[in-house]
C-alpha cells in the first residue's frame, strides 16, 4: 500500500514538485520513498511496507530498466502471475506483487490489466515507445487522480498531492459542487477542482511522452444483466454452496501479508462473514471494533458475540464525544476532498486504532451494493406499491399524516425516513435514489447556490452521473439500475474513498475481500430474487451463513456507523457550525445563498425540520474549502 504521484511531458523542475508531492502522501507510505527521472517523466512513490519487506523498494524496473512502475495496493494472484512470467522466461529480481507489473506489461501488454486481482493504481512507463499507462482496479478501492495541463500529465493517489502544483490550483468546478450538493459526493471522473480529474475504476489512460496524445479505455464492467436473462434453474443449497466456496477463496487470497493482519469486525452481516471466514481458513484472527458512548448507535454488544462465536482476539474501543469533536478540526486533510459522510470520523479512529495493533485490516465493505442490503432497496419496492395506490389515498391521507409527525432527534427515526420517502417515491428510479440516498434534490440546490454559481450552471447545463453510470448496462430491472448506481456512485466515490483515506491517514491497509474479482463476478450474475426476495434483503448471503454465524447476528436489522450529527448541531458543534455556515463567511466565498442557508440553521434549530444531511454536507464542504482553496 503507498501514494504514488508523477508528471510527464515536464521539465527538470518536476522532480522538485514530485517531492512535494510526496511529501503529502508520507502517511499513505511511512516506511520508505522512491522516485526517478526518465525521459521527461518523473514518477514517485510513498511505500508502506506490505509484501517482501526488504526488497520491494519502488519504482520497481524490468530486467533490462525498459519498463517501470510505481503502484498503490495489492495484487492478490501475483504468485501465479509470477510462475506464468517465470515460465514464459522472464526474470524477477524481488518478491514484491509490484513487479509482476512490469513483465506483465512486456508479456500481455496493457492486456495485463484483464488478469489483474487486487485492489491497484499503477503508473507505468514504456520506455521504447514513449508510453505512459495509468491503470486503477475494477471496483475503484484505490484512488487516482490526474490532470492535462497543455503538454503535461500530472498524476497523485490523493487530491491534496495534486495541489502541490500551483498551475492545478483553479477553483472550484460549479457542476462538481452542484453533483456533490446533490450526491455528498463528486462522483467520477470530476473532481471539486476545476481541470483535475479521477481515473474511473476499471480504466486505463495511455499517454504519449511526445505529443500529448492520450486515450481512455474500459476493461471490464459489471455484468448485472446476466442475472435478467435464461438462468439455469439450481437449487438454493447449491447457490449458498457456491457462495461460501467464493467467499472462502476470496477471503483467502486477500490474506498474503509478510505483516500481521486482522479484520474490523462491526457485529453487521458483512464484516462477521469475512471474520468467519479467516476463522475457518485457520488464521489466529485479531478483530477490532469501536463502539459508542450513546446506546442508539453502539454496536460493540453484536461485535463481541460474534468475536465470542468464531474465537477472535477481540478488542475494542468505546469513543467518547470528546473524541469524535476533537476530529473534526482536522476534517479537511482527513476528506481530501468534500465528503458529506460524517461516518469517516469514526472509520479514521477505528483504523488508528487498529494500526495500535497491525498493519492490515480486512472489512467487510461491498456486500450492501452486492447483495441489496441497504434500505433504500426495500423502499424502491414500496415505492412501487405507493405509485400504484389510489391519489386520493396518497394525497388525502398518507402525506398529510406524514408531514404532521413530529420532529425527532433520533438517528434513524420515523418521521425521518418516512418525509424522505414520500418527498421522492413517486420521482423516476433514479432521481428518486438521490433523493433519498442524498442531500438536496435539484429544486433545493437551485435555491441555495448563489446566483453566480447558478448562472454558471445555466450556461454550461448540468449533468446527470447517474444516466453516466446506468449508459450501455442494459438492464430492464430498476432495482438492478439502482445495484448498479450504488455500486459505480456510491460505493466508489463514497464507501471506498471514506475506507482509503481514513485507513490510510492512520497508516493502516484497508482490505475489501467483498470487492475481490471472483466474488463480484459470482454476485453480480445472481438474479435479483436471490438478493432481495420480497422485502428481505442479503437473502442468499444470509442464507448462506447460516451455522457459520449466530442467527441473532444474520436476522438483526440494518444499522449504520454513524455519528449524532443532528444532536451535535444543537449541542456541541452548534456555535461551530454558526460560525462555519455564519452569512458573513457565506456571502464572502460567493458559493451558497446565506438566506437559504441561514432558514437551513434555523429550522433545525427550532425543531421545525430535520436538516442534519443538508448542513452537514454544507459545513464539510466550507471546512475543506478553507484547508484547500479558501479566497477569504
């Protein structure tokens, strides 16, 4: 696991800004730094130090230093990558997965890419031909950012490393703000920032040292819509066979390490099945949880069972109030870039905390986007039985009972849930997700953009990532659009960014075993029935793991890790966030209205509405603002 960064088509000066731009990654890789000059690229690495300890030092070279590579993360079947390349005749100088790269290249070409499992971003240059190649894993869990300045390509896993450049440093992007207003997140390939982009997952770039010329390829992509067409009829005892064999063997390969290893263990459905895996795979497991001091959100009783249940070395953390406020002035280096997902304080402090004790930590993030297990999907269903009932029943009786109940304070309460269903249920499938996945639907951001920002936005159109993400899919089934939407929006540009940054601040390889090729190939060609059959979601998953786990543990509801963010911002952020979100400060920046704004603070405040996600996902943006690009 490292940060990598590099420039090509620049001059002597890029060595300079490639070290500085390692400089900012030193926490993604403490234990060494590596860097090269070659032909008009420089390209540099921050390593942390995973797989051959002692000889993995990159940028990692073939035999005759041809080909050269720097890369971020794991490749899990680099031993039999190995013995294939051996075979064919190439010789290794290292044990490192990171040179199976470089032969690859010279054997398959960027064809290399297609036998690739792990979680990457490489960059690698071809010396011969003048070729550099950016490459980034199938689901996104490693990061890549780059950007075309003229004749210059400029690349870094983290935003921040970009910034380094101060050519790179124009402003922020209107319709990025707009999608993450929208989202909580800027999906790919935008990012915040103007003229910066994110390498989309399972893409290469392909860049000419000598003129500039690059091109995009795709390849591979999710194929849910094999799970629309003629299944072969099997029993449901030879599909959860099938999964428990997919999940062992993923599990598995995601266990090579020359350091020691655990996994975060929450008490949920996803992260218990890989803790139960490890188990059977004969590892001493050491598993870590964090917990909370307000009951309403603490799972630590669920985790310590099923730490009791597989045998685990199990320890835990209770985070205290103090704990997660005292983040939240470093909020901004922890995001890299806005993130409306107030969960990653807690993420950062389960990883620092884990870090006390290993180096790498298996989770079990991705099974909701596989296996249909988030909530929303149930109220897609539901919202299929509201459009049907009558208007007058709708209108008459359900939405004026529902704008009568009272405001609660808590996290996941009814009046909650139930004003965010009827605002969006009868909206088209994917507008309706937003809505109810984020923040401000499009009437509500019109309103608090500032005029400059929406006159922007009105001369260069919106965009809309969601028919991006859903473009060439062929699917028929709108649950499996959404599947497909949470995998390719909110699982890599949210789920994914929250688990590398807090992971990697911390120092800490974060691993995803749900996310490993084969069991992502085995899920997505499941057919929808066998992930939410009726209103029960994970059903084969859950099937599957019965007798490996405590049926308490698989029949237990869905439950978030999240903080008392509505609570806060009455209480201990409250003059915080006044002064973050102040009409002054607003006004200033040019971004927001501060009326619209200011109504947001005081509904909230006076418990006349429930506005945690829309002032959260504000206060984020305006905090990484005034750590990154603040004109104030």
């Amino acid at each position: 696991m490292c940060g990598i960064c590099g420039v090509a088509g620049g001059g002597s000066e890029s060595r300079e800004l490639v070290q500085r731009m390692c400089s900012t990654l030193a926490h993604r890789g403490p234990d060494d730094e590596g860097s090269i000059q070659l032909e008009g690229v420089t390209l540099g690495m921050r390593r942390l130090s995973i797989i051959d300890l002692a000889g993995g030092h990159q940028p990692i070279h073939n035999e005759d230093s041809k080909v050269w590579v720097v890369q971020n993360g794991e490749i899990y079947n680099h031993v039999e990558l190995r013995n294939q390349l051996v075979a064919a005749g190439h010789s290794f100088y290292t044990q490192s997965d990171t040179e199976v790269l470089v032969h690859g290249y010279e054997q398959w070409g960027e064809g290399l890419v297609e036998r690739l499992n792990g979680m990457f971003a490489f960059a690698l240059l071809d010396r011969p031909r003048g070729l550099l190649v950016l490459a980034r894993d199938r689901m996104g869990i490693k990061p890549l950012h780059y950007a075309i300045d003229g004749r210059r390509l400029v690349f870094a896993s983290e935003l921040k490393a970009m910034l380094c450049d101060p050519a790179l440093r124009r402003g922020i992007d209107p319709a990025a703000l707009d999608q993450y207003l929208a989202l909580e997140f800027v999906p790919s390939p935008s990012s915040i920032v103007r003229g910066i982009s994110k390498l989309p997952p399972a893409h290469t770039l392909t860049w000419s040292v000598a003129d500039g010329r690059h091109r995009l390829r795709r390849y591979w992509t999710p194929d849910l819509a094999a799970g629309e067409g003629d299944v072969k009829p099997r029993s449901l005892d030879d599909h959860c066979e099938e999964l428990r064999s997919v999940l062992r063997e993923s599990v598995r390969k995601e266990l090579i390490s020359d350091v020691p290893l655990g996994v975060f263990l929450s008490g949920g459905i996803d992260s218990s099945a890989v803790a139960a895996m490890m188990s059977q795979l004969g590892s001493e497991v050491k598993s870590f949880s964090v917990g909370f001091e307000e009951r309403s959100f603490d799972e630590t009783p669920y985790a310590r069972q099923v730490a009791g249940h597989l045998g685990t070395e199990h320890r835990e953390l209770t985070l205290e109030p103090a704990m997660l406020l005292g983040l939240i002035p470093k909020l901004p280096t922890l995001l890299d870039e806005p993130l409306g997902d107030a969960s990653i304080i807690p993420t950062y402090l389960l990883s620092e905390f884990t870090r006390r004790h290993v180096k790498v930590a298996l989770g079990g993030d991705g099974g909701d986007e596989l296996f249909a297990g988030y909530p929303t999907l149930q109220a897609h269903r539901l919202a299929g039985y509201y459009r049907r009932a009558p208007r007058l029943l709708r209108e008459g009786v359900v939405e004026p009972l529902v704008r009568r109940l009272p405001v609660s304070r808590d996290n996941l309460s009814l009046d909650f849930r139930a004003k965010r269903f009827v605002s969006a249920a009868l909206h088209p499938v994917a507008e309706r997700h937003q809505r109810w996945m984020g923040s401000f639907g499009a009437e509500e951001r019109t309103a608090v953009l500032s005029a400059e920002v929406r006159d922007e936005l009105a001369s260069n159109g919106r965009s809309d990532p969601a028919a991006v993400a859903l473009e060439g899919a062929g699917l028929r089934e709108p649950l499996n659009q959404v599947l497909l939407l949470d995998m390719r929006m909110y699982l890599e540009n949210d789920i994914l960014v929250k688990l590398d940054r807090a992971s990697m601040m911390a120092s800490l390889e974060g691993r995803v075993p749900l996310l490993n090729n084969d069991f992502v190939e085995f899920a997505t060609r499941l057919p929808l029935d066998l992930k939410l059959r009726g209103l029960r979601s994970k059903f084969l998953f859950k099937r599957a793991l019965r007798g490996l786990l405590p049926d308490s543990i698989l029949k237990r509801p869905k439950k978030g890790f999240g903080i008392p963010v509505a609570h806060w911002f009455r209480g201990p952020l409250k003059e915080q966030m006044l002064s973050v979100l102040s009409p002054d400060r607003i006004a200033r920046k040019g971004f927001f209205d501060p009326a619209v704004v200011g109504a947001l603070i005081s509904d909230h405040l006076e418990g006349r509405r429930d506005n945690r996600k829309q002032l959260w996902t504000l206060f984020a943006f305006e905090l990484w603002h005034d750590g990154y690009l603040s004109r104030s």
